[in-house]
C-alpha cells in the first residue's frame, strides 16, 4: 500500500492596496479662497492615514486616480509663474513622491492647462503614470495605439505570506480618463489628443497585461460609478469596466463621492455592504484629500499562481482623524509654494461697494454671475469691433460653480463689501476656462435655457414642502444668460434631463423669452459668449457645435475677470434679475443652501422665506412660497 504525498498547503497573504482621487492640489488643509485652515481635507492629513494603514500590514500599494494638478489657486499659481519652465517639481507631484506613491493616473482636469504644461509637470515624478485610452494616434486597436502616456504598468514587488515567506508577485496597474476630455477642452486638445472607450480599452488591454506577467490587475478608473452602460463613450463606466475579466480591484474617482456609502444604495450590481460593483472590488476615496481608499485583497497562491480568495473594502474618512497631525514630509514638499501661493492671492486687485456671495444663485438674482458675464460681453465685444458679427448683439452666459451640492454647505461664495483679492477673483470664477463665443439664433437660446432649467423639480400645484432643486444635476450646468429675460414655469416637466438627452419634447418651461424688452424672433442671430467648456457641447447644450464658433481669441475668463475688475469702479449692487420664477398657486418649496444665507434674507424676501434649522448634512433649509 502506497501513501499518497501530502498536498502542501496554499500560501496566503493580504496585499493592501491604497487610494486617493480629485486631491485637485488640496496638499494641505486650506481653503485659499476663504484664507483660513481648513479641516477635513489635505493630502498632507490624508498622508497621516497612510501611515497608520501601511503600519498595520507589511504589503501595501497606494496609488492616486487622477485629478491632481488642478483645482485652487496654488495649482494656478504653479502653472502661472514659470516655475515649472525653471525646472521645479509641480508640489502636488513633489508630495506624491515623498509619501511613495507607486502608481498614478491621470484625470479629466489634468488637461485644463493644455498638453505641454501637463507633460511639464509631470516632470519628476518618481512613480510611473500611466493612461490607456488617451493617445496622441489611434490604431486599429488598444494594442497599436500612440498612448500620451504608457497605458499600464506592470509593478514587480515581494509579497510577505502569513507565515513570513517570501515570494514574487507582479501587479499590473492600467489607468483611465473620461473619453470626453477630448471635448472638454477640444480648444487645447483638437487634433493632438484622440480617446477611446473606458471599457473596450480595457477589454483589449488587460488579457495583454496577463500575458506579460500580471499576477493581479488594478484598474484606476477616472470615471463615476452608476448604472451599467455599456455605451464606448460613457463618462461613469466604472461600472461597465467592472464587467471585463480579468480585473481585480478598482479605484474610482471622478464624481467626488464616497464608495462604499448609501449614496449607491440600491443600484444593480452594486453592493454597498461588500464593497463590490459587478462582484469586483472597488473604492472610491471622496475628493479633495478627504479619505483614503483601502482595498485588501485576501490573497492564495495555488498551482493557477496567485488568486483573490476574498476583500475587504473601505474608505477611511480624514474628518474623523483629527487627531492625526499632518504629515511632516508633505509640508516640507509644499510649504514653499503654499507661502507664495498666499501672497499671490492675498494680492489686492480691486473693491466692491456689495457683499458677493451665492446662496440664492439659484432662485434670485445674482451679482457675482451678473460680474463674470458681464467681463465675459466687454472682452467678447472688443474682439468683435471691426468685424461682421459686431453688429450682432452679445449676450453672456454663466453658471455658478460654488453652490453648495457635494461641496457640502460651505460650498459657496461669500465676499463681503470691500477690497478684492486675486483670491477672490479666483473664488468668483474656478477653472481656467478660456473665452469663448458661439453665433446663435432666438430659438437656440430658448432651448439653450430649457437645458439650463433642468435644475428644477416639476412642482405641483396645492401642494406643501415641495423639493425645489434637483440634486443630481450639476450646478455648473445651470446657465443664466445676461442680456435677456424670461420666466420659468415650474409646473412644467423639464424638456432635457441632467445629461442633456431629451426628456419631454412637449415641455416647456422657458416663458416670454424677450431682448431689449420685445419677444424674441426665434430667427434672430445673437452673439453668445461663453467659456471654452460650455462651447464644447459640455452639459448638453447642443447648439454649441463647432461650426457656430467665433474666434474671440483664448484668453483665460479668470484673467478676463480680473482685468475687468481691476479696471471698473467698485461693483454695486444689482437685483434686477433676469429671470423670475412664475407663481405656483397654493405651492410651497424646500430650498437648501448655506448657514451664511441668513444674513442675506432680504435677496429673497419675495418669496416669504420661513428658515427650518440645519439639515443632517448642515445645509441651512428654507420653505419658500412660490
């Protein structure tokens, strides 16, 4: 009788995998536009969470998800001063290198200054950055494509067992932006960057990625996580790429959300508890420095090599790490910057006679909007003078980009009367967006404006405590035009959904659309000046077509800004409001903003504003009387 040879045991292990994403050069805990410390955000207090992860186990991997180059005025500052012409290391990369990143993607904002400045700062990293669907030339296929950047990575580590072995092991790590970057900013990109789908690419690409080596494959994934759609152009395809075999774990960025969390309660192929999309492993870290992801993967070596047997999932929160104190290595990297970034900004620029702020951008007049499209019109009409359009009029288009949402209800502006910082100006208008203007007719901007009016709930008539606002539509989506009026009916479905697909052709919300006074000849020509983004198409608008484009040059709308106010009389306060909202007979709404809006109550005093206390989230809610 012979014995059989005993099976040896499968080797285990944990690989920790650590991420964060949108960090838009948060590299400390500060608000530049406000000047004061800010807490619950910061790289350099996300690193302090680092540490105490890598302490707890001896395999770890920390990777960033895009996004981190651009987002406040140190990032503009960086851009803007030669500094990176002189052969300085951008801070955000700086910091990067100091905490040991090992791999990094690139996001859709990295691309906002233009190609060159993008390749410039990337200069110095220690850590590869890699991006498959991005590409100066495409191919036939993923595999024969000219990459921006090397599509992925194949990371070559020791993996300590649990038993104290040693082995090797290598990690492939592939990276993702939106294919819309191309769109988004086509004035800086056109020609020179082409994109493919998030999930096709990888399709291709990670069977590749095995055949060379791969031993467990990490996607960063810049992009949001939804509903399955399997379209080759989504924007939020986390979920579709969850779907390609051969993925173990992915980060998720892009939205500024939190995964796991109740926010994605409910969607198919989603599991909150487990941490799971479509049964991969996932995280999304939040934004602006303010949690990091942790992904541990339980790991067993078999005759197959290594296999993911189970994970855990979480995103650990900087809000509840007070205690933790920044991370000394992180200040060193960015104290430099941080000082001049400071006098840069604090630097006077001019004055307003009014408080600027936001609370009511959304149901009232607004004279931060009314400032930008007002430099937008001066700075477009120059460029026109002596040309055939000059004699068209110009209007100006604006959204507001601090509105609270999920920035959270410090998420607005509010100057008070007084002197102008560069700060400020920065505050008043957020990315570097260049000017831009389109040749449009009176029935272009009344659709224009019911894209705009998909902010809102429909409201029903009788009714108490109606939500006014939509909360998953974008507030810098939400565009106002300086120059016309109109009303908007609210008992009206909206035409356009938040993506800009027609929702109801039969809608109508925009009412007694009129310039200078008289209705508007839906065949009159207009004279729209708008930024670089918006004239891309983004947001839905799909009147913004390149063939309607007018060369205004490409100055930067924040600089348009700032020479605008640097060279006016103080601002003053205006509350002629272009548009109002039609009566609702017997209808109340619920209006959320921030706690600093009551002491503007008198913007919207004719709507009987009744305040109702704090919200769980800290929003300052309002009923108003329609």
């Amino acid at each position: 009788m012979t014995s059989r040879p005993s099976r040896r045991p499968a080797i285990r292990s944990t690989l920790r995998l650590l991420a964060t994403t949108d960090v838009h050069v948060h590299l400390l805990g500060y608000d530049y536009f406000t000047d004061r410390p800010s807490t619950g955000i910061g790289l350099a207090h996300t690193a302090a969470l680092i540490a105490q992860a890598r302490a707890e186990v001896p395999n770890v991997l920390l990777f960033d998800n895009g996004d981190f180059l651009q987002g406040n005025p140190l990032g503009d500052y960086i851009m803007q001063s030669g500094a990176l012409q002189a052969g300085r290391v951008h801070p955000a990369v700086q910091a990067m290198n100091r905490l040991g990143y090992d791999a990094a993607t690139l996001g859709n904002h990295e691309f906002n200054y233009g190609l060159d400045p993008l390749l410039l700062s990337l200069g110095g990293a220690g850590f590869p950055i890699v991006s498959a669907n991005v590409a100066r030339r495409l191919g036939a296929s993923p595999t024969e494509d000219d990459t921006l950047l090397p599509p992925f990575v194949l990371l070559k580590r020791t993996l300590l067992d649990d038993a104290g072995g040693r082995h090797p092991i290598t990690i492939g790590v592939i990276g993702f932006a939106p294919p819309q970057i191309v769109d988004w900013d086509r004035l800086l990109l056109a020609g020179a960057l082409h994109t493919r789908g998030i999930a096709e690419t990888a399709a291709v690409l990670v069977p590749r990625m095995r055949a060379l080596g791969a031993d467990l494959v990490v996607a960063l994934s810049h992009s949001g996580i939804g509903a399955l759609d399997l379209d080759p152009g989504a924007e939020n395809a986390t979920t579709a790429l969850a779907t390609v075999p051969g993925i173990d774990a992915i980060i998720a960025g892009h939205s500024h959300l939190v995964f796991p969390s109740d926010a994605f309660a409910g969607l198919a192929g989603i599991d909150v508890a487990a941490g799971r999309i479509m049964g991969t492993p996932a995280v999304m870290p939040g934004f602006n420095g303010s949690h990091l992801g942790v992904i541990d993967l339980d790991l067993a070596q078999g005759p197959d090599g290594w296999q993911v047997r189970g994970a855990q999932v979480a995103a650990r929160p900087v809000q509840g790490a007070a205690a933790l104190p920044p991370a000394p290595e992180v200040l060193r990297a960015v104290n430099p910057d941080h000082a001049a970034t400071l006098a840069y900004a604090r630097r006077p620029v001019g004055a307003s006679a009014a408080p600027l702020h936001s609370y009511f951008v959304a149901v009232a007049a607004n004279l931060p909007l009314r400032v930008v499209a007002q430099a937008q019109a001066d700075h477009v009409r120059h460029q026109l003078q002596g040309r055939p359009e000059a004699q068209l009029p110009v209007l100006s288009a604006v959204s507001p980009f601090r509105a609270g949402g999920r920035g959270g209800p410090g998420n607005y502006i509010d100057i008070p009367a007084g002197p102008l910082a560069l700060r400020n100006v920065a505050e008043l208008y957020l990315f570097p967006n260049t000017i831009a203007a389109l040749r449009l007719t009176g029935a272009e901007l009344q659709d224009w404006l019911e894209n705009a009016m998909g902010l809102y709930r429909q409201i029903t008539p009788g009714l108490p405590d109606q939500p006014l606002i939509d909360d998953d539509f974008p507030s810098y989506n939400h565009d106002r035009i300086l120059g016309v009026s109109f009303a908007v009916d609210l008992t009206q479905p909206a035409r356009y959904d938040r993506f800009g697909a027609l929702a109801d052709p039969g809608a109508q919300r925009v009412r007694d659309l009129r310039f200078a006074g008289q209705p508007i000849d839906p065949a009159a020509e207009f004279v729209l000046a708008t930024n670089s983004y918006r004239a891309a198409g983004c947001g839905g608008y799909h009147a913004a077509r390149a063939d309607r484009l007018i060369d205004v040059g490409r100055a930067t709308i924040r600089d348009i800004l700032l020479r605008c106010v640097a060279d006016q009389p103080p601002i003053v306060s205006d509350r002629t409001s272009s548009f109002h909202l039609l009566p609702v007979p017997g209808a109340s709404v619920l209006f959320d903003t921030g706690p600093g809006a009551q002491a503007h109550l008198a913007d919207i005093a004719h709507f009987a504003p009744e305040p109702l206390g704090l919200t769980e989230a800290g929003f300052l809610r309002f009923r108003l009387h329609l």
